[in-house]
C-alpha cells in the first residue's frame, strides 16, 4: 500500500538507539516508504544514520539534542524549521523506563518527567508552527504502563499516564486547525533494550518465557516493525479521520480476556 508519505517531513525523537530500537526502525521504516526522518536524540549513533540515509539519496538530519533539556528542543525545532520549512508529522518517541519508584530521589523522578513527558510537550510546542504550515499530525508512542502500572517505576508510569492526557488535549486544541493528535501504546515487543533488560535477570530466560506465554495472540512479542508499520499508517492520510485514539500494538496482551490464556 502506498501510504502517501514520500517527500514528507518526519521528525522522531529517541530515534539514534541501537538497531532494531522502535525509533531507529520507525527511521527505517520512513526511509523505505520514501519520506524524510528526521532524528532527534542525544545519541552520536544519530550521525551514523544520518550518513546512511543520505548515501541513500534522502535529504534527511541529525539532530543531536538532550531531550531531557527544554533550551535545547527549542534549538532543534528551529533547526529543523530553517532546513525544511515544514513538518508533516512529529512522532514523540523517546521513552526511557528507568526504575525511578518510590525510593528515587524527587530529582530522578523529576528527570524521568523531564524526558518522558515534558520533552513531548516541548518539542509538540516549538514544532507547532511547522505542523500548522501543512496541517501535519502529532504521534505520540506510549506504554501499557500508563494502563496497567508496573512497579518500581513512578516516574515513567507518571509520565506515559501523561502522555495519554496530551494526546487528547492536542486532539482538542488543534481540530480547528486541521491536525490530528494520537497515541500508539506498547505493551511487550522485542528490542535490544528489553534483551538487556532480560539479561540483567537472575531468571531472565524464565521470566521472558513467562511474559511470552501470556501474550494472547501467537504467544509472541510485538516485533518493532509491526510498531513502525502502524505508525506509518497513522501519520498517513489513510488515517485522515482518526483523532484522540489511544491505538494499542500487544497481541492482546493488555485488553482481552485472561481466559484465553489456557493450557
């Protein structure tokens, strides 16, 4: 299907992880449907990238930049604005489940709010007059964690919760103007940040199996291309109608009946 995306602005935060990272496969997922990614994140990995993908032919950037640091999102978004003139989709994506419970210091959670949260806030704002240009459209990645809880992780489970609340306040705020505003939430899917994660386990091979089992749908993880596909599909003008929704990728893994899980 073709979803209408050549020659579009993307721009997606949290993008220069390791390969096979939800963000850096959304990157290549826009590549290969021929729109223009643009990375944000404060990983040096984002060169690399950037390199590959204009050896490609495709005109896009890197832009190095602590998304925990507000001045500097600003600075980005300009960047992007003086090169390209436009943003045809925001996809909000960095995301760093990073144990901040009830024990952390009110700094750590305040850092994990920072770049959770506030940092979808900061750059939907400083983007905004892009978006509005070519009435573009806001994608917000979320987690089941924002749903279900987790435990030991305050801070991120406070910040996805939020992140939900934006989705459908910009779906508010902007109708009028044309722009649609969403949310992709994420439960369990396979990246080399759940594989260390796994591996930090003293029962790591168990417990994996463990959280396999209970996935409805196959007993398997949602891979991070399944993830990129709905994104692509969300910022497409195939999704033309679609505002406010939470849309969720888990094999059922939140939402369907605990009876399904049989033997």
């Amino acid at each position: 299907m073709d979803l209408g995306l050549k020659n579009k602005v993307v721009v997606v935060t949290g993008a220069a992880g390791l390969k096979g990272s939800i963000g850096e496969t959304i990157v290549q997922a826009l590549a290969n449907e021929g729109a223009i990614p643009v990375i944000v994140c404060r990983n040096d990995r984002g060169y690399g990238y950037e390199s590959d993908l204009q050896k490609r032919g495709i005109d896009s950037i890197f832009v190095k930049t602590d998304l925990s640091d507000s001045a500097q999102i600003e600075s980005a978004a300009k960047t992007i604005g003086d090169k390209y003139g436009r943003v045809d989709a925001l996809i909000n994506n960095v995301g760093v489940n990073d144990g901040a419970g009830l024990d952390a210091s009110i700094d750590d959670f305040m850092y994990s709010l920072k770049l959770n949260l506030v940092s979808f806030f900061a750059m939907t704002k400083y983007c905004l007059p892009y978006i509005k240009k070519v009435k573009g459209n806001i994608l917000n990645i979320g987690s089941k964690v924002a749903l279900t809880g987790q435990g030991n992780t305050s801070g991120y489970a406070a910040a996805k919760g939020g992140v939900l609340g934006l989705t459908r306040e910009w779906a508010v705020d902007l109708i009028k103007e044309g722009i649609r505003s969403n949310a992709i939430i994420i439960a369990e899917s396979w990246t080399p940040a759940y594989d260390s994660w796994i591996k930090t386990l003293e029962n790591g091979e168990e417990k994996l199996k463990s959280i396999i089992k209970k996935i409805p749908l196959e007993n398997r993880m949602t891979t991070p291309q399944e993830i990129a596909d709905l994104c692509l599909f969300t910022i497409s003008e195939k999704s033309s109608h679609t505002t406010g929704q939470f849309i969720t990728v888990d094999g059922g893994y939140v939402h369907l009946d605990r009876a399904l899980l049989t033997e």
